[in-house]
C-alpha cells in the first residue's frame, strides 16, 4: 500500500491527474529537446539538397524545396508534439478558429502597410535612395542566372514557411505551454501567467536573431518588442492569424519589394533597390529597419490599425485567457493546471 501511494505521488510529479497528460515543465523539456534534433534533421536535409542544386532556375527550386524541408519538420514537429503530447486542438495553438482566415488577411495587409511606411518615411527625410529596379543579387544559398522578378516570387514562398514555422514555435507553441504552466505556479493569475510567458517567448525571439548577421543588441531590443507586439496580437485575437500575416508580408515586402536587409539578410532579389545613407540609429544600418529606430513608426501603425480591426469585430478590445486555459481534443477545457 505505501509503494503504491509512493507510486501515485511520483506519477503526480509528471502527469496533471485533472488534464491526463504531462505537466506543462516536462512538455517544454521534451519540445526542446525533440525540435532541437528536428533542427538537426531538417538543416543536414536542406545542405544535402542545396548540395545537388544547379545554376538558373532549376537549382533555385532545390535550393527552395531545401528550405521547406527545414521549417516543415520543425513546424511539423511542433504541431505533432501539440497534437499527441499536448493532446490539444489545433485552434488551442493559434491556427484555424472562427476568426483566423480573416485575422490572417489583416495581418498579410498589414505587413505590407508596416513595409511601406518604412520605405516612404525614409524616402522622404532623405535616409535612403533608390539604385534601381528589379536587381538580382545572391543570398540564402539561391544560384545566379534566376530572372529576378522569377525570383521575387519564389522568395514569397520561402518566407511564407518562415513566418508560419517562426510563430508556431515560438508563441503557438512556446507561449502557450510556459502561459499555462505558469498559471499552475500559486497566487499566479492567468492574466500574469499570459503576460510573463509573453515577455520570456519574445526576449527568446529577440535573442534568437543575434546570431544574425548585423545583429547588434539594439536589434535584438527592437525584435523583442515587436514580439512582445505578435504576442499582444495573439492574446486579443485569441489566435496567430495577425502575427502569421504580418510575419510573412513584413519579411518578404521589406526585402523583395523594398530590397532592405530583413533581420541582417540580403535576399537573392528585389523589385526595389536601396542605399540607405542615414545613420544606422534610425534605418537600422547593415541588419535592415528591424535594427533602427524606424521600425517604431511600423509598429505604430500596426498596433493602431490592429486595435481597430478587434474592436470592429469583437466590439472592443479584450485580454483573452483562453492562451492560458488548455482546449483538449477530449472535449472539455480545462479552467487550471494542478
């Protein structure tokens, strides 16, 4: 009787009696650890693809389905764990839901809007200039001979599996799981539970950009914030269409479209290019906007017309607990882990 108490208790350590899965600590341990070898799988995967590309179209293709393969398996690895481990829906990661098609429109729009206040501003007070149009480059491990607005093209698709794979993990997935763990933490609230695990998943976002090139710790402070933004986003929406769209249109617009660096990247091709001539303390120098004091007056906007769109359709804007409280495929939500 006393092993089988001992037993009991010990199991208690690692699976919440009330959900009838883990606890949210060892859910977090075993995303490490399995996304960090997916990392692994899906980066030797991409080089052994780039590996075989050729010169001109063709070569480009590889070197894109290279990329795909990489940000598939950690996304799909992510939404797995969610799935199976979790036991969760997929609208409890941010995807899908009542509202998401349409968030995901606003926040596609958005980044464009976001992008394109950059470029004029800076236009305008004479930080930057425009060298020419449609100029192909090289960058990510694309080959030459690609006609650039071909290659305009195939950048959209790539960065579409970096925003979707980037906002799965890090706020789909992380911020969800550390939101309801913490939540289980006494004299916790959600409320303080959703904003903690909001701070901890966008200084990660920020940190996790200064092994890029450029990166400076002013342009990991300014992508921390707009991850804290994201983060904001997805707890009044209560899913990740805003941050999805916005990630993709911001990266792929101010890059291909605008031909700024994005997070320190030069893209293979742009259908603007730029020479900025300010000082890197507002355009944000070799790292792009990202990195610069101007990013400040896209999130502005962002934050402003965000506001509107959720007070437009939930009739004002609301903190949603539902990022902290676990939505089960078992068909039942649960108010508070154990």
């Amino acid at each position: 009787m006393v092993r089988s108490d001992f037993i009991l208790e010990a199991r208690r350590w690692f699976v919440n009696p009330r959900e009838r899965r883990l606890r949210a600590g060892w859910r977090l341990v075993l995303f490490v650890v399995l996304v960090g070898g997916a990392g692994i799988v899906g980066a030797v995967g991409r080089s052994e693809l780039v590996a075989t590309a050729a010169a001109g179209v063709v070569g480009a293709v590889v070197v894109l389905a290279g990329w795909w393969f990489y940000y598939a398996v950690l996304t799909g690895t992510a939404v797995g764990l969610a799935w199976l481990l979790d036991v969760r829906t997929l609208p409890d990661v941010g995807l899908g839901g009542d509202g998401f098609y349409r968030n995901l429109a606003v926040g596609l729009a958005l980044g464009v809007v976001m992008t394109t206040v950059v470029f004029l501003v800076q236009l305008a007070a004479g930080l930057i200039s425009v060298r020419g149009v449609l100029v192909a480059r090289t960058g990510l491990g694309f080959p030459a001979g690609v006609p650039a607005w071909l290659m305009v093209a195939i950048m959209l698709v790539y960065f579409v599996a970096v925003g979707v794979g980037e906002e799965v993990l890090i706020r789909g997935y992380l911020m969800t799981n550390l939101a309801e763990g913490l939540t289980g933490v006494p004299a916790v609230g959600k409320r303080a539970a959703i904003a903690a695990a909001a701070v901890a998943t966008s200084a990660l976002f920020g940190i996790l950009h200064l092994g890029n090139p450029n990166a400076s710790p002013l342009s990991a402070f300014n992508i921390t914030v707009v991850g804290l933004f994201f983060a904001a986003a997805y707890v009044v929406t209560d899913d990740l269409g805003i941050p999805i769209g916005i990630h993709v249109t911001w990266n792929f617009s101010l890059s291909s479209v605008y031909g700024f660096p994005v997070s320190g990247i030069t893209v293979p091709a742009t259908l603007v290019d730029v020479r900025e001539t300010g000082p890197d303390l507002i355009t944000g120098g070799g790292f792009g906007p990202e990195a610069g004091l101007v990013v400040y007056l896209a999130l502005a906007a962002a934050a402003a017309v965000t506001w509107w769109w959720v007070a437009r359709e939930d009739g004002a804007v609301r903190f949603h607990e539902g990022v902290a409280v676990p939505e089960l495929r078992r068909g039942r939500d649960v108010d508070r882990e154990e």
